[in-house]
C-alpha cells in the first residue's frame, strides 16, 4: 500500500456487541474496496481480521486486528474489536488511538448491553461516533426501534442519515437523507448497486426524516441557522450540510445512523463514504504531550516536522517471532533500523524493521509518517501503552486506560514441565493483555491471576497451550477461613522417646486464652514464658514461640 499524508489518513474503530456483525462488516467493506477478491466466512474461520486460532475456534474475535484499505485515495485503516465485555480491554486500546468510531447494532437485536458499554467509552475517549443498523434482511429486523432505542438509551443526538428500503426479507436497499438519492443492491449480493430516484412510497417518510436531519444540522452553526431560517431547507447547499454534520460529529451533537446489511453487502460503498464524511483525519486534530524536558503541555500536529510522538497501543506475544507491537504515529515520522527513547525506561529502544499490518500479513515498509499505523517487531523492553520519542526532543503521550480485573481464579498446571515454563509464558502473556493481573496468595500458596471474565481466564489458558506449550487448568480459587480463641483452654504433651541411649522425655504445658480488644495492638500474639526454676533453660523460648507463632499461622482447618 502506497503512503498517505496525514490529511488522507483515518483510523477507524469497528465495535458493538458481540455477534452484531463486526467482522463480517470489515469483510464487506474490505472486499467493496477491492482489498480482497474473495468475501471471508466468521463460521468458516476465513476472515482477514479473525486470524487467530482461537477466534476460528469460537467464531469471534477475541484480539483487535488492523485492516486497512483504500478508498477514493484515502486510506482507511479499519481497527475490528472484540465485543464481549471480557475483552474490553481491547477495546480500551483501540479507543486510544483511533479517530472514529462505528458502532455496530443488529437491527432485530437493537441497542444491547455490549453497544451501550461501548458508547459509554467512546463518550469518555472523546470519539466522534456514528452507528451501523446490521442485518437489515435478517428476521425481525426494524429500523425505526433501533432508532428510538438508541435515542432513548444512548443519546438524543442519534439522528438516521439513511433510511433502509424495505426490511427483512424485503430488504431492497437504503435512502441517503442527505443525497436525496436511493440505492438498490444487486440481487445477486455481489455489492453492486444501482441508483435511484426516492421511491413514491416512501417520499412522506423522506421527507420527514430529512427535515429532521436538517435541522439537526443547521444549528451546528450560526451561518447554518441564518440561511435556513431565510431559505429553508433547500437554501442549504450539499457542501453546507456536509461540513454541518463533520463538526456536527466532532462535538457529539450529531450522531448519525447508517443502515445496512453486511451480509448482502448492502450499503457498504455509502458506509465507506459516509466514513470520509463523517470522522476527521489526523490532519485536522492535534494530540496533546508532555515536553519532558520543560514539564509543558505540549499540542502536537500531525506533521512530518513535528517532533515523534508515537504510541505503543497493542502488543503481542509470539513464541518464535518474539514480541509484535502495534504503534500509531501521532507527530514526526518513524523509520526502520534507527534508534527511539522510551521515556518509562529512560534509555533508547532499538528498532529494526518496520511493517505494515493486515490481519496476520506484515509487509516491510521502510518509514511511517504522522497519523499511521505500523508494526515493530522485537523491541526488547517496550510494552504496550509506552511512548516512542527522539533522545534529544523527549514527550510523553497519555497511556491506554485499562480496565480493572473483575474475576479471579487459581492457576494450577498439569505437571512439573508446565510448572516450569509457567512462570515465564504468563509474563509474555501479560505483555500481551495488561488488563491480567498475577499475585500469589500469601496464606493458600496459590497462584491467582484475575482478568475481565471467567471466558477471559479461560481463552488465555487456551493460548498459553498453543503458544508456550504449557497447560494449565484455571479453577476457583481455595477460601482461607480464618479461626480464633473463644474461650481460656489448656492442654498438656508428654513427649518419650527411646533411641538405644539415655531416650528422650519431656512435658509441654500450653495454655491459650484471648486478649482482650485494642485497636492499637500491632502484635496479634503476646507470648508469656511461666517456666520456673530454671527447669527448661531459656534457650528454648525462641523455638517454642516459633512453633506458636507457625501454629497460630496455619490454624486448625
């Protein structure tokens, strides 16, 4: 793929719930793009973005993939996210670094719980958003409830750019509000279309709709406002309404609503437009930095000249490759065989070859400018959420929030070679997804390691097998209950025994009792030796209160 400059550029995000439509959706419009020449099957395990041996075998994706693809000499780089909350910390990732999102609905499901988190998340990444109504031929499909649902459960901004021709298995094609025009797709589902003028039928509903969308548009700006109100709806012009709803989007005062079926490839080559339209490119934006040098906020542009800015947003874990990251350029440009600083580690990264990704295909490229995604294979101590920057001009981007863990469990492996390896092959597995988290319980001895689901913990066990050979079963962890002393209790041992020479003989007197409450109290024992007459020598105190103290430790249970 040719370079682009940062205004040709933009980095889009594909969420929504899980089994919506997303990868399916970027199969679509990858092969309306002409960057595939063959449609790829989630149940067949034949995506481009769904590469991974797990995501055939639970037919869904489980890691975000980059896909990315020309169109109309633009470069759109398309990010497919997982959509279970399990894997949320993908899409934490993918937030961070992208300059749009699609948020994927299925239109008999409506909004869910998966579109709602993901909203909540673009709102609090600050990502202009734009929704996809998917399955539009599938039964029960209904546009106009999804509509209303994300209006009610999302925001009030939602308002419908396109309004679908038909529905379920009368599905026949959409009407842009915006265009005035309709586009039917080709029976034979091979995304072609043909366009036409607004059926009769529908003119009422149209004119409604785009009325609506109008006004929504016109009070984004006060130009806007005056002309409409002098003139009306056809007083503004199609570059008025189009330059309305981008700064509409940016301010998430306008959130429009796509329609389409993924399947039939119905709508993609308008969803594909209505990208370009709706999100802005990195040319338009700027990324805020720290100048490590004067402690400054710094307003970085996506220029060649700029200093680098570039973020570690994804790593991942190879067993004979090494460590893959994914990077986005936000400033100046990044080159192969050369030398960056990480401002965490405070020394310099070697970097050699750069590569540009495409589900699991990595091309060599020899340079990656401002607003671009690469890949680096093998920097040796860089994790994912560091900053790469010049030696000389330090800065430091804003890291990837992740998620807190919400479910702990116990790894046990299965023999002493898996006990062996396990250690190592978690650490590369954490580099791989931060939002893990290993501890050892200081009182069971087990080894905890808490992710964002139960069929998170799983779905890594799986990997740790496939990758590193070591298997290892995920159980609940063991509940230490904890015992004390109720009541005053005495107990006496007599110790003999005869070993060939004088023997051993001996009497143990313990007595326990509890102490009386104080918060204050640091040490829970308080140990009193009531040996009198020198019977037992003194030497002996350390040891017993050692017992004691082992004793009281592990408890009874």
């Amino acid at each position: 793929m040719k370079a682009f400059t940062p205004g040709k550029i933009h980095n889009v995000g594909i969420f929504g719930h899980g089994h919506s439509g997303k990868t399916t959706l970027v199969e679509a419009l990858l092969y309306t793009a002409k960057g595939s020449t063959r449609l790829g099957r989630v149940e067949d395990g034949t995506t481009v973005s769904d590469y991974d041996p797990d995501e055939q075998k639970r037919h869904m994706s489980v890691n975000l993939s980059i896909v990315p693809l020309e169109w109309k000499d633009n470069k759109i780089t398309l990010i497919d996210v997982p959509g279970f909350a399990d894997y949320a910390s993908e899409v934490a990732a993918a937030m961070r670094v992208i300059d749009g999102a699609v948020i994927v609905m299925d239109a008999a499901a409506g909004v869910e719980v998966g579109t709602e988190l993901v909203w909540q998340a673009a709102l609090k990444a600050g990502v202009p958003c734009l929704l996809f109504v998917n399955k539009m031929d599938r039964e029960n499909a209904d546009f106009d409830r999804c509509v209303a649902q994300a209006q009610e459960r999302l925001d009030a901004a939602v308002i419908p750019m396109q309004i679908p021709v038909g529905a379920q298995r009368n599905f026949q094609g959409l009407v842009s509000l915006r265009k005035e025009r309709a586009w039917m797709h080709s029976p034979k589902h091979d995304g072609s279309f043909t366009e036409a003028d607004v059926p009769a039928e529908m003119a009422a509903t149209f004119e409604t709709q785009r009325d609506a969308l109008v006004d929504k548009i016109a009070v984004t700006h006060d130009e806007l406002i005056e002309k409409y109100l002098e003139g009306g709806a056809s007083a503004l012009t199609s570059d008025d309404l189009r330059l309305g709803l981008r700064d509409g989007i940016a301010s998430h005062t306008i959130v429009p609503v796509f329609v389409g079926s993924a399947a039939l490839l119905s709508g993609m080559a308008q969803l594909l437009d209505g990208i370009l339209d709706s999100f802005p490119s990195p040319a338009r934006k700027t990324e805020p930095a720290t100048d490590l040098l004067t402690g400054k906020q710094l307003d970085l542009k996506a220029e060649p000249g700029e200093p680098l800015a570039a973020l570690v947003f994804k790593t991942l874990a190879d067993p004979y490759v090494g460590k893959l990251s994914y990077v986005r350029v936000f400033s100046g440009e990044l080159h192969s065989n050369s030398s960056v600083y990480n401002p965490r580690l405070r020394r310099d990264e070697r970097i050699g070859q750069l590569y540009g990704v495409r589900g699991k295909e990595q091309t060599p490229v020899h340079g990656v400018g401002p607003g671009d995604i690469c890949a680096i294979t093998r920097l040796a101590d860089t994790v994912s959420s560091d900053t790469l920057c010049l030696h000389d001009r330090p800065v430091e981007l804003r890291g990837v929030e992740y998620p807190r863990p919400a479910f702990t469990g116990t790894v046990k492996p299965r023999s002493k070679n898996d006990l062996d390896k396990m250690g190592t092959a978690l650490h590369r597995i954490m580099e791989e997804d931060p939002a893990l988290q290993m501890s050892r319980d200081a009182i069971t001895g087990e080894i905890l390691l808490a992710g964002l689901g139960e069929s998170h913990l799983k779905s890594i066990a799986e990997r740790l097998k496939r990758k590193f050979d070591v298997n290892i079963d995920v159980e609940l962890p063991r509940i230490p209950y904890r015992e004390t002393i109720r009541n005053r209790a005495e107990a006496l041992y007599r110790h003999k025994k005869q070993t060939g020479g004088a023997g051993q003989f001996a009497e143990v007197a313990l007595r326990v009792e509890p102490l009386d409450p104080d918060p204050e109290r640091q040490d829970p024992l308080e140990f009193k030796w009531e040996i009198v007459g020198g019977v037992i020598g003194r030497g002996f105190m350390p040891a017993v209160e050692k017992g004691v103290r082992e004793a009281m430790h592990e408890g009874l249970l």
